[in-house]
C-alpha cells in the first residue's frame, strides 16, 4: 500500500519561480525522504528529514515536516528546467520503504 | 561505493511467457532488497522486499515471484505473463532501519 498522497499531481511553472509539493501521509513516521524520478530512470534521493525535525536545507531544496498535521513539503527554489521531474515522498515502515503517488513538475525555459 | 545493476532494461514479452528480472548489489552486505512496479505516470507499488537470502515478504498476490539466491541478488519471475504486467520495475537496496534506500535504472516491462 502506498504510504502517502503529494499534492498537486502535476505542477507547471516558469523557468526562476518556486516550486513547491506537498506530501501527506498516514502512519506514523520515524522520518520522511523526498526523491525525483527523471522520465524513464530509476529514482534518486534528495534529502531526509527525520520526525524530531521541522525544517531542513540543501541547496536549493527546503523540507518542512509537521507530524500532527502528517504532512511534508517540499519547496525548490529558483526553478530551472533541468529541475522537471517527478517528485516523491516516502518513509520506512519497519522493512518497507513506500511512497506518494508523486508530482510531476514541468518547469518552463 | 556501492552499485545497484538490473537487467534487462527493456523487454517485450508475449502473453504467457515467463520473466526473469535481476538486479545485483555492490559494495554492502546484508542489504535489504526490494522490487517496485510503476505503471505508465502512476506511483511506485511495493511488490517484494528481502532483509537476507532467501526471505521474501510479498506485498501484493500476483502472478509475479521474488527470490534471492545470494546475499546481494534479488529476482523477480514469472511463469506466465499477463498484459497487467506491463510497466516499469526497479529494484532497490537499503540498509535497514529507516535508512535511505537507493534504486537502479528500472527495466521497461511490455507485454503484447
């Protein structure tokens, strides 16, 4: 079973703007992980937030996790296009590892 | 560093034929190993997972099978395919306890 919903499903924005993804998921988590998935390939990870965290940076990437909301964001500043993708959230469940059903980001040159 | 290799990356299959996917690990030992499904532009279905050699938990009765002969060789089968088989497999590797997992390139299932 898939752990959570991102949210929107598709996303489109110009070249310089923001991006941001939402994630809800229903169980309990011991930390939530976001990855992109480029047409075709295999998904790569972008960072982890673990569930004692609220806020978490990587370069251009900004990860908000709120546990009594169940809910994560993702937030990509300064969009390129090379940033078109799909995004996904996802968190260990024990063994399992499951995910979101995924954004699909367009970003427009 | 460790590698995650599968194969084949392309395959088109009749009705009713068997699969044999495979995917390998470097560099680590004792992975857990998992097989994804993605349909066309749809999410990723967990269908099997393996924390040591020959034990695997299925997440979803299928006509799909996972095994793993060696520590660090995950495969998934098929006797007969179904069109429903069609879509888009990756494997993975983790280390266990919540850690990140990493995945392969995926292999592109059709089935005619």
């Amino acid at each position: 079973s898939q752990q959570g919903e991102e949210d929107p499903q598709a996303l489109s924005i110009q070249e310089g703007e923001n991006a941001t993804m939402n994630c809800s998921y229903k169980t309990s988590i011991n930390n939530l992980q976001w990855y992109r998935q480029n047409s075709g390939r295999g998904l790569v990870h972008l960072i982890l937030i673990r569930s004692n965290e609220r806020e978490k940076h990587s370069g251009r990437l900004r990860v908000t996790l709120d546990t009594s909301k169940k809910s994560s964001s993702l937030l990509i500043t300064a969009s390129r296009a090379a940033d078109t993708a799909s995004y996904f959230c996802g968190s260990p469940t024990g063994n399992q590892f499951y995910f979101g059903t995924g954004t699909s980001l367009t970003v427009i040159p | 560093s460790q590698t995650i290799h599968q194969w084949p990356a392309t395959l088109v299959q009749p009705v009713g034929s068997p699969l044999s996917l495979e995917c390998t690990v470097e560099g680590t030992s004792n992975p857990n190993l998992y097989w994804y499904r993605q349909a066309a532009g749809r999410g990723l279905q967990l269908l099997f997972y393996s924390v040591g050699i020959g034990q695997i938990s299925s997440e979803v009765p299928q006509n799909l099978s996972a095994s793993r002969p060696q520590d660090r060789q995950f495969i998934l089968s098929s006797k007969k395919l179904l069109l429903s088989d069609s879509g888009f497999y990756l494997c993975a590797w983790g280390e266990g306890g919540g850690n990140t997992i990493y995945f392969g390139e995926g292999s592109w299932l059709t089935v005619v």
